[in-house]
C-alpha cells in the first residue's frame, strides 16, 4: 500500500483539521484531526497541566525531521512518569536546548533509548551526555540501541568511537568529567537485536516500574527499532523511523493508548524514491494505527515545511483511522488520554549596555 500520487480533494465531514490556540507560544505548528467539535479541542488543550499527570507522559522535545527549515528540533522525545523525566528517546540536532526549555533534570534519567544511530536522532547525544555529569550526575547512563551491521556501528561501537577515554572523538570527556566535577563518565551500553526477519519476536528491554518491549523495525539498510513503554497499564509507543513493511509496529502497539509515529511521505512522493524505503506515506500510517487500536495517534519527526502540507497527510491517515490524529509541535506534552500541555520555554531577555 501506498498514498500514491492520485490524490482526491478532501471531503472528510466528520473530520477536521483545528488548530489548538490554548498553547503556549512556541516553535512550529500544532494542529489535530479531531472527530469533536471546536469546544472539545479547547478542552483538550488546556485540561491537562505538566506535572500533574500521574502515570506516563511524553514531552516533544524535537518534532523536526533532519533539516532546519521548519522551526523544529530534529527528533527527541522524553518519558515522563509521575511527572519525572525518566527515559530520554534519541537526541537529534537542537535537542539540547530544548531539554533545558522543558526543565528536563538530566540526572534523573534512567536511560537514554535510541531508535537507530541516524545523525537528526544522535547528534545532540555527546552534548546531552556532557551537560548529564556537568549537572552532577553520580551514577551510570543506561543507553540502549539497536545492534550494529558490518556496514554500521552498533549501539556499543557508536558509544566507544565517541567517547572511549584513549580512542574516541570525545576521549577529553573522561578526564574532564572526572577533574572537574565530582563524577565518573559512566555509559551502560545494551544493545538490542533489530535484526527484521521473518517473525521478529517483541524483546523485553526492562522489567520495572516502566515495562521497555523493542522489536526491529525497517529503515533502509539501517538496524532500528520501536519501543513501547507501559507504565501501570497505561503506554506510549515511538515508531522510530520505519517504511512499515512488516507487521512489526501493528504487534509492539497493539492497544496501546499513544502512537508516536516518525515522519510521513508525501503523498505525491514517487513509490521509487529511495525517502520511501525509510519511511511510511500517510495511508500506511493511517492503517497500521487502525489495526494496532491506538487510541492516540500522535505525528512527530515531521518534514513538512507548510502546515497545509502537514494538513493534507492528516486528511490521507484519517481515511483509515478513526482516531484523534494529533501533529506535534516542540515543547509539548502529551498523556496517555491524548490531552495536551504545552512547556513554557524559557525567555531571556536581551541585555543591552550603552
Ligand atoms: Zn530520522
């Protein structure tokens, strides 16, 4: 299946594209294929305020693709639980910055989850990784990721050719860290088999207050992965980057109460290009949420440049799914019932001296 290039106007009655006004200011666009009325959107934008959500959460870090042209982060999300940062899920470019606007104590993570080692999802990582021990970090980062190919670095080679004390790129980190604050460098690399087969099993990454399930998804050449989090039975699930060939993502979401999903294709982006094998059109999307029951579909990692364009893909998912439909925009928060906060980022001023 794909969105092909046969597009018919829109003539969606019961669904329309609104856009939440009860946010605070910010970077990019927000706006959402909501089956209810105007009233109920406001209600959705402002019934839910960060840090008082118990249970699971999300905060949109980065909802940018790879470019720079549409005001958004490249890709980052954070897990919160009971209203603490718990689980940061990859670091693109301008991530940093953002995880100081959202007020994220990097101390208090309890890992760092990578979809696949792509550079708008790791390039921040050193960074985020230096600011975590200059902040006081006193105990190890968990980073997980998905295995390496004789081609690609897997998750343990990309954290040694980075940061290994005599060989990395960043080999001043250890010895910086360790002079200059009273921490050690500590990263617990675990990779996670994204190897795509036949019938991938779904992998339980951790068994804790936040149950972690993996399972391999397609993205070119590239070994990457979805993760599910589920927290006292309610769950956020992240697509990663995918092209949706398989059933993998359907599985791993089954039921689940949000669906992030990463990047959509354009619907009049040619079957042969090679963006199609990376990534999903909107129908794909828009199916896989539908047999999965998502409850939320949630649209991050976006591309698009003009809203009508992020409009229109809405259109095309909400021909097969029912659901609310929501396209984030960075520094906001999103609970497990689909309610939106927004983050108040930090202003500083402009100090002038004449
Ligand atoms: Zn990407």
């Amino acid at each position: 299946m794909n969105g092909g290039s046969d597009v018919e106007p829109m003539n969606l009655e019961r669904r329309t594209v609104v856009k939440l006004t009860g946010l605070a200011s910010g970077t990019g666009a927000i706006a959402g294929v909501a089956s209810g009325t105007e009233s109920s959107t406001a209600e959705r934008s402002t019934s839910w305020e960060r840090g008082r959500s118990d249970g699971i959460s999300v905060t949109v870090l980065g909802s940018g693709a790879s470019s720079f042209e549409n005001g958004r982060a490249n890709a980052g999300h954070v897990v919160h639980v009971d209203g603490e940062p718990t689980f940061l899920l990859d670091a693109g470019g301008g991530v940093g910055a953002r995880l100081g606007e959202a007020g994220v104590d990097l101390t208090a993570l309890d890992g760092v989850f990578l979809g696949h080692l792509h550079i708008d999802h790791t390039a921040a990582l050193p960074a985020v990784v230096k600011a975590a021990y200059q902040r006081g970090r006193d105990r190890p980062l968990p980073v997980y990721g998905p295995t390496g190919t004789d081609d690609v670095p897997g998750t343990a080679a990309f954290l040694s050719r980075l940061f290994d004390p005599e060989t990395g790129a960043y080999n001043y980190l250890e010895p910086f860290v360790e002079r200059y604050t009273d921490g050690k460098l500590e990263l617990e690399p675990t990779e996670i088999d994204a190897t795509v087969g036949e019938d991938d099993g779904i992998a339980c990454v951790r068994d804790e207050d936040v149950t972690v399930e993996a399972i391999p998804q397609t993205h070119g050449a590239i070994p990457a992965l979805a993760y599910r989090f589920t927290c006292r039975g309610r769950s956020i699930t992240f697509s990663g980057d995918t092209s949706l060939v398989t059933d993998n993502l359907r599985r791993l979401a089954d039921g689940t109460d949000v669906l992030v999903h990463n990047r959509v294709v354009d619907a009049h982006v040619d079957p042969d290009e090679p963006k199609t094998d990376l990534h999903a059109y909107a129908a794909e999307i828009g199916a896989t949420a539908s047999a999965a029951d998502v409850r939320t579909l949630v649209l991050s990692h976006l591309s698009q440049t003009d809203e009508t364009e992020i409009e229109r893909e809405m259109e095309l998912i909400a021909r097969e799914y029912d659901g609310p439909i929501v396209a984030v925009r960075d520094l906001v928060e999103v609970d497990p019932d689909g309610r939106i906060g927004a983050v108040e980022p930090i202003e500083n001023d402009v100090l002038v001296c004449e």
